[in-house]
C-alpha cells in the first residue's frame, strides 16, 4: 500500500502443534483448495464444503482446511456449533439470510482505513452492521458454547451505522469530490451552500421568463458552459430587438451570447456556492471517513466472528445437503469409519452409485492395510476418502460416514500418484522418494499415513525392496507404530502378515465375465496377486491386437516360458498354444509355481486315504479357500 496500515496492529504467534500439520504435497495431494490436474477449485473439497454466504466467511472456511485442530474440546466445540445449525432448519435458513445481506467487512474496513473509501463503501458496511442485531439475536438461544459466546462477544457496531445514516446521502456519487454525498441536515454551513446553489438555479430559470417578456424576444434562452459561465443566446433574426443593457460575450454563427449585469452577479454567487459546496461536502465525509477508521479493530473484530459463524452456518447447510454425520473425536489410537465415501467423487460421478467402504484402524491388531487390487478399482479413492474425513472430522465438521470415531492426528501424510519437477531436476522416482524421506523423518504415532504405490518409478526389485523396507519400518516406528494405508501393485507386500503383527491384507473386489472384470468397489479383507491391467488397457481404448500380444507376452512371463539362454519368451509367442487359449490368469486362480511344484512332488501312490486327506486340505488352506 505504501503507507501505514492502520488496521493491522499486531502480529499472532501460533505453534505448530496447536494444529494438525499438513505440508503443501499432502494438500496439493488431497486436492483440498483446488486439483492437481487443471488447478481449478472445481472438483477440489473446498468447492464441496463452501457453502459460506460472505467473502470473509469463505477465506475463514479455507484456512480452518488447511489448519485443523488438534484440541479435542475445540473440536467438539465447532461440532456443536454444527449440530445445533443442522438441527434447527428453519433457524439455520433466516441466519444465512441475514448473513447474505452482509458485504466483506474485513476489506471495507481495510479501505477506510487507509483512506481509500469513497460513499458507497461507508454505506455498504451501514447496510452490512444493520444486520447484525439480528444476528446476534438468533445465536442468544443457542445450546453451542461457541455460537453462545460468539453471540455475547458480537460487537453491533450500532454507533457506526448511526454516524453513516445520519450524514451520507443513500445514493451517493462514486467519486467523492462531485458533491451529493452528504445529506441535508447534517451541517448547516453545507445547508446553506446548497440553499444558495439551489436557490440561483431558480433564479436564473425566472431570469430568462422575464427577459423574453422584456425584449419580447420569445427565442431568448439562458444557457451555461464552463468556459463562459452564464450567456443569454438570442439569434441573428431577434439582433434588433437587443436592449442596450446587454453585453456581447460571443459570436456565433446563427446568433450572438450577451451578458447582463445583474447576471454576472447571479452567477458569481450560484457557480462559488457549488464549489464551496463541493469542497465542504469532501471534507466532512473525511472527518467521517476518519471517524470509522479509528474504530477498525472494532470492525475487524466482528468481521471475524460473523466469518466463524458463516462458516459453521455453511458446514451445517453442507452436512443436512449431502448426509453427513457428526464424527465422535476422542484420544485413542483408533480410526473406525463405516459406510465411509468420498466427499467429492459422490457429488460428481453421477453415471454410478457411489459404493461405500469401512476402514478399521488400531494400534493392537490392524494398524496397517496393505490393499491391493486391480487398476482402477478404487484404491486410491478409499485412501483418499479416509484422509479426507480425518481432516474434515478435525476441522469441525461432519463427514460423509454413516459412523465416525476418529482418534486424535497430528499429521496427514501422503505419497499419491506419479509426478515429477524438471525445473528442479527431479524425476517421477526422486520426487517420489523425497516424499517418503520426508514421512519417514516426521511421522509419529499419531499421524495417519496414506501410500497409494511406492518404487513404480524404478526397477521391479529395487521397487519392491524400498516399498518392503519402508512398511516395516512404518510398523515398528517408536516401537508403536504409525496408522497406514498402503495401496500397492507389489503382490508380494502381502507377506507382510506373516512377520508383522498388526498388518492386514485387504483388496477392492472384482468379478470376471467374458474375459472382462466387472468393478465392485468394495473393500473386502485378503490380498490378491493380479491387478488386470490388460483389462483397464482394454476399457482405455488400446488396439485389440496390441492386447492380443500383451496376453501372450504375460502367459510367457507368468508361465515361465524360456528361451534358448533361460530368459522369458517374449520376442516370439507359444507355439503350442492356441490364440484363444491365452487369456489373463483368473484373479481366483493364479497360477503358482510353488503350487505346481508342490503338487508334482506327490507322492499320490504311496499316500494312505488319510494322508491324501491331509494335503488337499493343506493345498485348499494355501490357496485360500
């Protein structure tokens, strides 16, 4: 602004762990302000959850996204502020009406401040201040201690919107130096200037009546300019009947302008009333002006309580609009979320039902998942959703869960998708693994951690490897270990459960038709070994001839089909498979080398009736069934 800004008078310290923490990837990640493909609020959780009706109100919304809290009793503080909005319908309606009347206070008051209003800013907070009485009387029956406390603290500025009705005019100019901005009645020295400026104007129209009569001249006009002032315009035809008394002032092609001495007077006096008027008026709506200024931490104050209260107003109007429920928040280590969804995906996928999920987390027996799944059946969404109704349960407000109980996190972190930053010289992999680096220095045992594939940008084993090692070192962190969600294409990550206690394998269903996968979407415990990417290749549009050389590509590679050095045949198909034989492993089925192994090496002649029995159960328990 380049000069003092009266209106910020101080600087609020915070410490970090007065809030859960998020780091710019972990929102970028969660799309909470806006998407990571078009930039563009649409699509984002904060288009989902602004349901605020003033501009203060939507910028207070975004920075309780983007800091949550991690105070239990202020989380249920907002919670019940919430829940009484929600419950009361009819209240919540007249609140948000009342609220929609209300213009940005917070940059009206920023304007006065600094001098810059003109009129209609004075008038646009008189307006805004005559609503809040209202307001205020709505919130003084609440149950909500903090919609309660908010009422008793509200500062009506009743004084202010006295000040402004009293001396502006209700239709005021945009620039402040043409006059018309103070009304009558305010200061009598303006009155009396006006008077003067009126009160010429009607002389000078009674002038020229009397002057037609007088000179007979019935063409006789007074007329005005600013570079010759008041003239009395008579044309060529009417020039003999000229009296003596008047003075040429111009010529004009088809007349002559004249002036009179009683005239001139008139004129001295109507043309320096309205520029002491003018000036007079700009300067009582500066000391007016001044006036308001000197109470903006005043305005500044009530801006913000009437942004607490749009915003809880509007996370209500949100939770009754999509059937959100109230979250239970508590200190435990636990995440217990049923009939979980997606708060964004449900209200723009309409072309299929949103399918639910529940997501159990704990730190005795399932603190990590490890889900796996065919591409595109929803892993990531699930991951997502669950991150999303943390935040959105410790921001204050109800999420899109049938049940919630969510333990206290201090920290979301996510590793999501594949990106890199050429600016910076970073690959896919680099970028990747400065995010793990970076969960793995800060994660506590409180935090929630959301891995949606780790090692895709390298080599199979090295990926395998890292992704294998930073699990583990996830579940055995402080000795406690960190609540996980760890979607991977790694099958073999599975294993995990036989060396980890409070591992779990969980897998987004599908079924099989006709060599196509139907998606179910639903997360159903055990792992899988398939992820069907031939399939998704297939709903994508690939040529059916390229899919054709992918199955048989995969029938080698899985079959372990050697060529003359050892290695997989994958320059040349089977010959001793037909086309149509080769078809992508059944998600139910696979094929397992072990297993073939294993079954080889019976001995089913020298095996008694009893014996048989035994293996095929321990054949039926290995393969899952």
């Amino acid at each position: 602004q380049k000069q003092n800004p009266e209106h910020i008078k101080e600087i609020i310290t915070y410490r970090l762990g007065d809030f859960m923490f998020l780091d710019q990837s972990t929102c970028d990640h969660l799309e909470l302000l806006k998407t990571m493909r078009r930039q563009s609020e649409k699509g984002s959780l904060c288009q989902i959850l602004d349901k605020t009706l003033t501009p203060m109100g939507g910028r207070f919304l975004k920075k309780w996204m983007v800091y949550p809290l991690v105070d239990l009793e202020k989380i249920r503080g907002r919670l019940a502020g919430v829940a009484w909005l929600k419950e009361g319908p009819v209240l919540r309606e007249e609140l948000r009406g009342e609220l929609k009347e209300i213009y940005d206070l917070e940059r009206l008051n920023g304007r006065i401040a600094l001098g810059r209003a003109n009129a209609r800013d004075l008038l646009a907070l008189k307006i805004s201040i005559l609503r809040l009485p209202f307001v205020k009387e709505m919130l003084g029956s609440s149950t909500s201690t903090l919609l309660s406390e908010i009422a008793t603290r509200l500062d009506t500025l009743q004084d202010i919107a006295r000040l402004i009705d009293e001396a502006i005019h209700e239709d005021p100019p945009v620039l402040v130096k043409e006059g018309g901005i103070i009304k009558e009645g305010y200061d009598a020295e303006l009155d009396k200037l006006i008077s003067l400026s009126r009160n010429g104007k009607s002389w000078i129209a009674d002038f020229a009546a009397s002057e037609q009569e007088r000179t007979g001249i019935s063409s006789l006009k007074v007329g005005f300019n600013r570079v010759f002032g008041y003239y009395i315009e008579i044309t060529k035809a009417n020039l003999h009947l000229v009296p003596l008394d008047y003075v040429r002032k111009q010529t004009l092609v088809n007349g002559e302008r004249y002036i009179t001495e009683s005239l001139k007077t008139m004129e001295e006096q109507v043309l320096g009333a309205e520029e002491k008027r003018v000036v007079l008026e700009f300067e009582i709506f500066d000391r007016i002006r001044k006036k308001v200024a000197l109470e903006n931490q005043r305005i500044k104050e009530t801006a913000e309580f009437i942004a607490e209260i749009d915003v809880i107003a509007g996370l209500a109007e949100t939770a009754e609009m999509n059937n959100y429920t109230c979250p239970e928040i508590n200190e435990s280590a636990g995440i217990d979320i049923v009939d979980g969804r997606h708060p964004v995906i449900e209200q723009t996928v309409k072309d299929e039902d949103f399918v639910p999920n529940d997501i159990h987390l704990d730190s005795g027996k399932q603190q990590m998942l490890i889900i796996t799944g065919p591409n595109m059946a929803g892993k990531s969404t699930i991951l997502r959703q669950t991150a999303l109704t943390v935040l959105m349960a410790q921001m204050g407000g109800f999420v899109p869960a049938s049940k919630a109980v969510i333990g206290i996190v201090d920290r979301i972190f996510t590793r999501v998708g594949a990106s890199d930053d050429l600016a910076r010289g970073q690959s896919t992999f680099m970028v990747e693994m400065n995010e793990t680096a970076n969960i793995m220095r800060h994660a506590t045992p409180r935090s929630l951690v959301i891995l949606d594939e780790i090692g895709r940008g390298t080599s199979t084993y090295d990926g395998l490897s890292i992704a294998w090692a930073v699990a583990e070192a996830l579940h055995d962190r402080d000795g406690k270990g960190v609540r996980t969600l760890f979607a991977t294409h790694y099958h073999e990550l599975t294993d995990l459960v036989a060396s980890k206690q409070r591992v779990k394998n969980f897998n987004i269903a599908v079924r099989e038709w006709n060599d196509r996968i139907i998606f179910l979407r639903k997360l159903v415990p055990g792992g899988t070994s398939r992820s069907y990417g031939i399939q998704v290749a297939r709903i994508a549009g690939l040529p059916e001839e390229i899919l054709l050389r992918a199955k048989e590509i995969l029938h080698n590679l899985e079959g372990t089909e050697l060529n003359d050095v050892g290695r997989p045949r994958l320059a040349q198909g089977s010959s001793e498979k037909d086309e149509g034989d080769i078809v992508q492993l059944s998600l139910f089925m696979p094929q397992d080398r072990k297993l073939r192994e294993w079954i080889s090496g019976l001995d089913i002649s020298g095996m008694t009736p009893l014996e048989a029995l035994t293996e095929l159960n321990n054949l039926k328990e290995y393969v899952g069934l």
